[in-house]
C-alpha cells in the first residue's frame, strides 16, 4: 500500500514537472507557419511569396523574413489578405511571428505583456535602446531558466522560433546545408554573384578566394549591417549557414555556446578563458587537419570546416565544379 501511494506521489511529481516544461501559449499556435517550406501546400506557398514576400529560404528560417519585423498594423491592405489566407489574424501574427516587437513600451503594459518581458530581463530603458539587452537575448532555448521559458511562452516564443530553427534541407555530415556557391572562384561566378559580393560586401578576386580575409567574415549574420545582409541573402546566405560556415563562431561569446556548439568548442581545447584571449589558444589552432584526432575532425565538422577550409587553402586549389561531399563516422553528442 505504502509503495503503491509512493508511486501516485512520483507520478503526480512527474506530470507537474512536465507540465512547467511544456510549451503553453496565449493563443493557438499557427502550425502552417513552422512547416518547411518544400512540405507546404504549392497555394500557401504562391501566398506567402507573392503577398508576404517570403522566399523558400526566408520562409525556412524564423524571423529572417522582413514582413516578420512589421506588426499587422503596419502592413499593406495586399500583405494583410496574404496572411489571412495562410491562416493569421491581428493576435496571433504579432504574437507568433512578430512577439510584439514594434510595440511601444507603454502599450506593452496596456495589454499586459509586460510581465513577460521584464521575466526576461526586459526594462522600459532597454526597450528603448537606452540601455543594455537583457542577457537573454544571448541565450538558446535550452539556457533559458523555467521562468524564463514561461515568460517566453507567454509572448509566443518556444523552442524552434526562439533558436530560429533552420529547416532547410540538409542530408549533409555539417549542422547546416553547405552554400556550395561560396566555394566557387571568383572568376567562375556568375556575374550577378560577384557584382552583389563586390557592392554590398566589399569582397574582390583576393578575399574572396581567401576565406577569412574580407572583414565581413569576422562578424555574426545579425551584426553586419542592412546592405550586407540584404547581399549575402540575395547570393544565397542566411543566418546559420553565414555564421557556421563564414563565421565558424568565432565572433560569439562563450556564454553564448550551448549543446553540441559547445561540446565541438570544448574538444578542440577551447576555454572560456582562452576564448578571451586571456590565456593561449589550444594547439589545434595550428594543426593540420590530417593530425587532428577523428573527435577534433567531427568537432571541426560541427563547426562547418571541412580539410581545406580549416587549413586556410585558397579556393583555387580545390574547387571542383562537381564535389563530393565527405562522410566522417565519428559524431560529436551533446
């Protein structure tokens, strides 16, 4: 009897612990809007493209799209039928999609929100621009406390929308789809390529057939300005694969690092404090790939490099205008 009651109690534990982790929202969540893009009814898509301006890319990654930055009252009579037709109202665009981004402070607190946003660090000053980000803003889902992760609910915020999830297609050993066109010299590229790359990017012959070498390369996606982001997006860029296969990281802090990002830093004998150059960098920074250990190689893969890449080889030397993407068994966990 005595152990049959200690099972309900653990029972009861269980279901109440779940029940704080689950994903509660205000209203119902649109489904149609976290489905990838290649899964989507052939009519939502010809809406989302012609009257929301998403394309298979902005569509694939949450909040890369500019439609996603305006609230329903900003938008066109054309954009506001188009969201309609996907299946949005007035609440749940700009909870879901645009989590009330454009709100005023005041407002904020005149349709109570505002709790949700000061659980998650949120002040009128900051708000404004007149003060630092909250620290979560810095977090992925998984560093978010369960407070914190209910305050984001409460704002239409779970897992996917808030880590931007990339649903493009990807059958590949790295994280995320390869932009095979970057690896293509500058003198192969399409003309329309290389003006965007030169104008919007500063990029010529020499860092782009260096990796590494352009400024741009030395910043995260969301911190280059409007023009480079509209460039790299038109040459075929977003957010993940700019900052994993580009950036490789280098410019995120370390309490930024979380899961297998974290994990592939971590086993190439990075620290917090060499991280911040207040100690030496781990010897794998000047090893050759082929002395790397098989865990440093799929670290370094977690990272988006791949040989060449890692040993700073100018494109030239291994473009192929038909590669075969490499396989590598051993995987990093975390």
């Amino acid at each position: 009897q005595n152990m049959t009651l200690h099972k309900v109690i653990i029972a009861a534990a269980l279901v109440a612990n779940n029940h704080v982790k689950a994903n509660t929202f205000p209203l119902e969540k649109p489904e149609v809007r976290y489905t990838p893009w290649q899964d989507l009814d052939p009519v939502v898509q010809n809406i989302a493209e012609t009257k929301l301006g998403y394309t298979p890319v902005t569509w694939n990654v949450h909040g890369l799209a500019d439609i996603e930055r305006l609230g329903w009252w900003q938008m066109t009579p054309d954009q506001e039928e188009g969201a309609k037709a996907i299946g949005f109202n007035e609440e749940t665009w700009d909870c879901f999609i645009h989590h009330y981004s454009s709100y005023l402070w005041s407002e904020i607190v005149d349709y109570k929100y505002v709790d949700h946003f000061r659980n998650l660090g949120w002040t009128e000053s900051s708000w404004n621009g007149n003060d630092e980000l909250p620290a979560t803003e810095a977090k992925w889902w998984g560093q978010l406390t369960d407070d914190e992760k209910k305050a984001a609910n409460g704002l239409c915020y779970f897992e996917d929308n808030w880590n931007m999830i990339d649903m493009n297609p990807n059958d590949s050993i790295f994280p995320h789809p390869k932009p095979d066109f970057r690896f293509v010299p500058w003198n192969d590229l399409p003309s329309y390529s290389k003006t965007t790359a030169e104008n919007a990017l500063g990029y010529d012959e020499f860092s782009w057939n260096n990796l590494g070498v352009n400024i741009a390369e030395l910043n995260t996606f969301l911190n280059l300005n409007s023009t480079q982001r509209e460039g790299l997006l038109e040459i075929g860029f977003y957010t993940h694969t700019w900052d994993c296969w580009m950036n490789h990281y280098l410019a995120y802090k370390w309490n930024s690092f979380h899961g297998k990002q974290k994990t592939a830093i971590e086993t190439l004998g990075w620290t917090e404090a060499s991280w911040n150059d207040l100690e030496e960098a781990p010897d794998t920074e000047i090893t050759f790939w082929e002395d790397l250990t098989p865990e440093e190689k799929a670290a370094a893969t977690q990272l988006c490099y791949f040989e060449e890449t890692w040993n700073s080889e100018e494109l030239t030397t291994f473009y192929d205008p038909t590669p075969i993407t490499p396989t590598l068994e051993v995987t990093i966990s975390g």
